[in-house]
C-alpha cells in the first residue's frame, strides 16, 4: 500500500514519532490529502492521532519478535 510506511515491529520499540509518521502516511494515502483543507483539518489530525494509538496498543500487545522483523 504505501512503500514508504516502514516495519515497526522489532527488537528495538518504536519511538512515538516513527508511529506518528506512518500514521500520518496512512491518513494521507487513505484520505487523497497531502495536506487536508482548514474544514478538514481537525477531522485529519484525530484519525492520525487515533491511528497513533492504536498502533501503540498493536505493537504493546504483540508477542515479542523471535527473529528477523519484516521484509
């Protein structure tokens, strides 16, 4: 889907900005927006935020990685 969205899954944890931009990545990709217009600004940045959540549970809550991450 999106080539520059990295692996962030690995024997070192993932650092709140590395989640933030592949959220970012995602909302972007997902909505056609590179940069949002001011009435969909707000609704922009929340599904970025929530995504950032989510992926913090996501990798919180996966097995810990037994070998090589990711392609």
């Amino acid at each position: 889907m999106c080539r520059s969205i990295i692996t962030l899954r690995g024997s070192e944890r993932a650092s709140e900005e590395e989640m933030r931009a592949a959220a970012l990545q995602f909302v972007r990709k997902v909505s056609g927006y590179r940069q949002p217009s001011k009435a969909n600004t707000e609704t922009f940045q929340r599904a970025v935020d929530e995504i950032t959540d989510s992926v913090q549970r996501l990798l919180d809550n996966l097995a810990p990685v037994r070998g090589p991450a990711g392609p």
